[in-house]
C-alpha cells in the first residue's frame, strides 16, 4: 500500500465539481505559495547571515552552494520514492522539511552546521520542485498550461512579496534576529504544508506513471536545454547577489528591498509571459530569454571590468531575474512531447541533469571568484550563448514526433 492510500482518492474529472478552492489547481497554487515563504527568507538572509556570523568568503560560499545542490543532482531518488509514496504526499513532506530545517538555520551558526541544516532543507527544495513540476504537467491542460503556469509563478512572486515587504519593513525597526524570521517562515511552510495533506483528497490522474527510470533518445533536446538551464542559474543563484553585499556592502534590509522589485516583477510580468508563450511558442520565447541573459552577463562582466556603479548592479539583477522567469517555457515544451506516462520519471530525470553542472560548478567557481569576479559572468554568457543555440532547434509547433526542427526529416523517407 502507498502512503496516502488511506486518504480519499478523486479523479481530475470528478474533481471539476469540487469547488475552486478544493480543486487540484488551488492545491498547486497553495504549495507555489508556502514553498517561497521559506525558501525565499532563507535567500534573502544567506549571504548577510554567513559573512556576519560564519565570516564566509566566495570559497566557502561555494562549497555551500554545491552541498545545497546535491539533493538536486540525487531528485532521481524521487522515481523509487514514487513506488511507495503518492507524489502528493510527497511533495507536501518535501515542503515540511523545507520548512522545518529553514527554520532551525540560525541553531547552527557554524561552517559544519549551515552545510548540514541546508543540505536538509536542499532535499526539502529540491524533491518538493520535482514532484511540483509533475504534477503540474499532469493536472493541467496543455492547452491551459503556459497561462496557469504563469499564474503559479506569480503566486510564488506574491508570498515572497510578501516575505521581503515584512523584511524590509521590520528588520531594522524591530532589530530582528536571523533566529526569529528563519522560525517564522519556516514554521508558517510547514502549517500551510499540513494544512493541504488534511484539506484536500488525493487527486488521480487519468494516466499513471511509469515507476522507473526514462530515458528516451527523443527528449534529447530537453535533456540538453534543463543541463544548460542549471549551469547557468548556479552562477546567478551563487554569485549575483554575493556580489551585491561584497562588493557594493548590501544590508539584509537592502538586498531584501531589491529581492522585492523582483517578486513585483515576476507578478506583474509572469503571467503575461505565459500568454506570449501561448501565442509565440516555445522557440521564441526561450531565443529572447536566452539573448537577454547574454547581454546581462556581459553587464555583469562590465561592473568589474569597467567599474560599474551599485545602480548597474541592482539593475542587472531585476533584469536577469524576469529573463528567468521565461524558463518555464522548457516545462509546457517537454510537456507537448511526451508521453503522458513519463512526465513524472522524467521530471526527475531532469532535475538530476540540470544539477549535474550545480555540484561541482559554485566550488570551481567560487575559486574564480577569488581571481577574477569578472570572468566568472563571462562564462554564464558563454553558456547562454549555447542556449540560444539549442532552442533554435525546437520547431515551431512541438508535439510527439516533431520534438525538433530535425524530427520531421529524419522520420520522412528518402526519396
């Protein structure tokens, strides 16, 4: 028997009836929510927390970085998971560790114990991402998806407005300690967590998933474009905001006021960029992504090469972040793709080549830092570069059996 078998089952026809608020798309909405509360707090205070109370440096900041991304490069585990656990259940108990553990961060204020504590709330992240990306490919329509998966993402941005307006608000005026926001937040994930495994059934979709490790020659192009994707957000995710406090001197209050430009951002613009998606397609949407970041990059680049200003600097990093926010693109085309029955192996699969580059790039990077800041975003433009690249080859209207501009010819006989 699976965990969750004891709960009420109900199919995603059936659920239509339920009311909104009980159906499978409130449910994502719910955990697209909790998930940032505390992952959200635990960025905004990281870089402040480990340079004032563990006297990190880029090495450290590194190493940190790729213990935080091992669970991601092991989100395979989710496929043996997944035999004995409903996703489901599984991704709410991701978010209760994601929650619990970011909530004890501020207990272990080592070098050791912030490794161990995030490499527990990185499982938490990771398995809760993989799972959350599954069911969302199966409980939304393809013809639905680009525009729902904007709304998601911008409920996201929402509950971290949210968590860095409160930070800005109260961090200097109530002289906060990393202790009370770190349990704050994480508490508050992981009651919205238990909330949703007590509230809502398990909901069944129409077509299980294979238990078992895909695959297949004809995702190559997707397998290609999530390695890609994750070796060029580490150096975003490790690097863009470390440079803000270490070399423009960011507070906590300041670099959570410009995490918070960014949430409005994503709001504003995230389900706006999932009509577009709907409307152009994959293609372009991931050619502009992909030529944005380049350009930003190179910026990045210039701000230690040429001597920048903090104006630069915080802008670029807005910037990027709404590139980003077009990723999910990558989703809604493997989604046109695939087989309905691998879309949850296959997350897991992807998740596990998009953190291949994660474990061992923040370390050699955080050593480049050391020499050379500068080079360290030349090289993610380099890597966008060979983004746009690849997503030249997806076709304008990718299904099963069209999955890049080649599949056409080599399917059709030669004449």
């Amino acid at each position: 028997m699976m965990l969750g078998d004891t709960l009420r089952r109900v199919s995603l026809a059936d659920a239509r009836r339920l009311p909104f608020h009980r159906q499978p798309v409130f449910l994502l909405f719910l955990m697209a929510f909790a998930m940032p509360i505390a992952f959200a707090v635990w960025s905004a205070l990281l870089n402040n927390f480990v340079i004032e109370v563990a006297d990190f440096t880029g090495a450290e900041i590194g190493w940190l970085h790729t213990v935080r991304e091992i669970p991601g490069f092991f989100a395979i585990g989710v496929i043996f998971l997944i035999i004995f656990i409903r996703e489901q259940v599984l991704g709410l108990l991701s978010l209760i560790l994601l929650g619990g553990a970011t909530a004890v961060t501020a207990w272990f204020p080592d070098y050791q114990g912030i490794l161990i504590v995030t490499f527990l709330s990185s499982i938490g992240f990771h398995y809760y991402e993989t799972v959350n990306q599954s069911l969302q490919l199966q409980w939304i329509e393809k013809e639905k998806a680009p525009q729902l998966l904007g709304w998601i993402t911008a409920a996201g941005s929402f509950a971290s407005l949210i968590a860095y307006g409160l930070l800005v608000l109260t961090w200097k005026a109530f002289d906060l300690s990393y202790n009370f926001v770190y349990l704050t937040a994480g508490g508050i994930c992981v009651a919205i967590a238990i909330f949703c495994f007590l509230f809502y059934p398990q909901f069944e979709a129409p077509h299980p998933q294979v238990k078992k490790m895909v695959l297949r020659r004809r995702y190559w192009l997707y397998y290609a474009l999530q390695f890609m994707s994750g070796a060029r957000r580490q150096i975003f995710v490790v690097f863009a905001a470390f440079m803000m406090v270490e070399r423009f001197g960011f507070e906590v209050h300041e670099i959570t006021a410009l995490f918070l430009i960014n949430y409005v951002a994503n709001m504003i613009f995230a389900p706006l960029i999932g009509r577009a998606i709907g409307f152009y397609g994959e293609r372009q949407m991931l050619m502009l992504e992909y030529i944005g970041l380049t350009l930003v990059f190179l910026a990045y680049g210039g701000i230690y090469y040429f001597g920048w200003g903090v104006l630069v600097g915080a802008s670029l990093y807005v910037i990027n972040h709404l590139f980003f926010s077009m990723a999910f693109a990558i989703k809604t085309y493997f989604q046109k793709i695939a087989d309905p029955g691998d879309i949850a192996p296959t997350a897991a699969v992807a998740f596990t080549i998009n953190h291949i580059a994660a474990v061992f790039l923040p370390f050699l990077l955080g050593y480049l830092w050391v020499q050379s800041p500068g080079a360290v975003f030349v090289l993610a433009a380099a890597m966008a570069i060979g983004s746009l690249v690849l997503s030249m080859l997806i076709p304008r209207h990718p299904e099963k059996g069209n999955e890049t501009i080649f599949s056409r010819l080599v399917a059709e006989p030669a004449e």
